[in-house]
C-alpha cells in the first residue's frame, strides 16, 4: 500500500465539494437546456405564443385542478413566478379558472382543450426523448433509476435545510 498517494481527509472533502458544485451547474445547465429544447420544439411545431416555463406548468398541472398555492407547495415553481404565468395562461385561454367555493381568495385552475394540446406536444417530446436515450444507449432504466434517486436524497436534504436550519 502506498501512503504518499492516499488522499488526506481534506483532499477528499475538497474534492467532493468540486463535484458537488459541478453537480449544481449541470442541474442548471439541464434546465436552461429544457428550456430550450421545449422552445426549439414549439418553434418547430409552430406555437409561438407561450414559453417553455408556461409549457412546463401545462405539462405538470396535466388533469388536476390545481391553486397557485398548491403548485407553490409541490415545490415546482415560485409564488409570484406560479401566479404571473397562471394568469397569462388564462388570458390566453391554456386554463379555465374559477375562485374557490371556501376560500374565496383562492383561485382554482384546469386545462383548456388548448391546454391539453399543450400537454400532449410536451408529452410527446418526453416520450421521444426517453425512447432515444435507451436506444442510442446514453441511459437505461437502472441509470435512470439511480439519477432520479440520487438526486430525491438531495431534494430531501436540502428541504430539510430550509425547514430544520433556517
């Protein structure tokens, strides 16, 4: 065994935190890449009207009747970001909204048919770009597995910063 290449305790602490910062900018780096290949999608299939974030909260409401509060609380966008995107879409006639029956402050949200249709080029898009990952071979199911395990662990982590911490 050779002592003089083992790496110290803080060689190894510094070198995860290079890979956990590198982590961190592939996560946004893959986000804005979305982004993008949702905008170049709609670009393709000619819908200029909405933007790839607007796209992705169709996506994601999908059949559910949702309030701006519980799509906060899912922890998939940002309160003013949710709000000013729910109440474009609806100007534009992507969702049907309605105030709550209890809470009269709160507004309900669902799909249009033009919604819907939404949905399904996103949805096909996803199912394209699955099937292509399996066959070109960049990612099967058990890679796949293990990337969406790894990164709940830190999803979990970090919320619990935010509740425990703070």
């Amino acid at each position: 065994m050779d002592l003089h290449n083992t790496p110290t305790a803080a060689e190894g602490t510094h070198g995860f935190m290079a890979g956990y910062l590198d982590a961190l900018a592939l996560v946004e780096r893959l986000h804005r890449l979305l982004l993008d290949v949702i905008k170049d999608e709609f670009e393709r299939v000619g819908v200029l009207e909405i933007n790839a974030v607007q796209a992705l909260l169709l996506f994601n409401i999908g059949d559910n009747e949702v309030t701006a509060g519980e799509l906060k609380s899912r922890g998939y966008y940002q309160g003013s970001n949710v709000s000013y995107n729910l109440k474009k879409l609806v100007e534009m006639g992507y969702m049907h909204h309605q105030r709550c029956e209890i809470d009269r402050r709160s507004v309900r949200v669902r799909l249009t048919q033009k919604g819907r249709g939404i949905r399904d080029i996103i949805a096909a898009l996803f199912e394209r770009h699955a099937e292509g990952l399996q066959q070109r071979g960049v990612l099967g199911a058990d890679g796949i597995d293990r990337i969406a395990t790894a990164l709940r662990r830190v999803e979990r982590y970090w919320a619990d910063q935010i509740r425990y911490i703070y």
